[in-house]
C-alpha cells in the first residue's frame, strides 16, 4: 500500500506533458510513458543532428554499424540483425548511402550469391563531421542523469528488451 500511495503524488511532471488529466493506471504505465517520452526526445535531438547532414536516423545508424567492423564490411542480414530501429526496407535505405557514395557493396569472394556493403572514405569523412554533434547531444544527455543513474539506467533499460525476441 505503500507504493500506491506515494504513486498517486507522481507523475504530474508527465501528465503536464502529455496533457493528460487523468492519473495513470499505475507505476508501470507512468515509467513506461515516461520511457517512451525520453527516448523520443532524445532521438529527435539525434534526429536533427542526421537531418543537417542529409541523413535519416536508420542511415546514421548503418554508417555506425560499418564503421565498427572498417575495413570488413557487413551483409545487409547482419546489418538488420545490428541496427537499432530495424527498418522495413534495408535495402533501400542501403541502396540511398550507396548513391551517395558513403556505402560501396561488392560480391563476397566467398559466396557470390552474399552482397558485402561497407563504408567509404567519405562515409568515414561523414562520420566524423557529425561526431562533435553527435557528442553535443550525448553531453545534454548526461547533463540529465545523474552520473550514479547511468549504469543503472543502462541495465534497466537492458533488463527490459533482454529475449524480448522471446516474448512474441
């Protein structure tokens, strides 16, 4: 009873937000709402560094990916299995970086039938560029949470996504 009657003082800074005049359910819709507000907003911030560099968010992402593994490249299964956001279309958004000439693909020596894609000098120059933004935003982020609370949003937040390909 404890938790229900300290739970009924929270959330007003969420419900402001939201506009919602309603208490929540309970504990577990509040943070799960809250989650969802913060992750959001911090992915719009990131969001917007991609746009000034004529890129989507998915796009970033892949171009992360390849870094990590330069000079070897990636499948593009293996890059689904990797991203963030899997996108609907990899394909495509692998064939817009192509284009633009931050991602070069080639037939894999050893299976022919296996596209390997990685990323270029420029995809790296890109990359780069970007960092300090990127940076910017990882800054106003930990502006926001207390050094003590890092670790232990991070295994939170793994606590909750852990098998969740088990849960179907």
């Amino acid at each position: 009873m404890k938790l229900a009657t300290g739970f009924r003082n929270m959330g007003h800074i969420l419900r402001d937000h939201i506009k919602q005049t309603e208490p929540f359910e309970d504990a577990a819709q509040e943070a799960m709402l809250n989650l969802f507000v913060a992750a959001a907003e911090v992915r719009r911030r990131v969001e917007q560094v991609c746009e000034q560099h004529d890129l989507q968010f998915s796009h970033h992402n892949v171009l992360r990916i390849l870094r990590g593994v330069h000079p070897e490249g990636h499948p593009r299964c293996e890059i689904i299995e990797r991203m963030l956001d899997p996108s609907p279309d990899v394909t495509r958004l692998i064939d817009k970086l192509v284009d633009r000439g931050v991602v070069r693909r080639t037939t894999s020596d050893e299976d022919r039938r296996m596209t390997i894609h990685t990323i270029t000098a420029d995809g790296l120059d890109l990359l780069e560029r970007m960092g300090p933004e990127i940076r910017e935003v990882q800054r106003w982020f930990d502006e926001r949470v207390a050094d003590r609370d890092l670790q232990h949003l991070s295994r939170i937040c793994e606590g909750i996504y852990t098998g969740f390909q088990d849960d179907g």
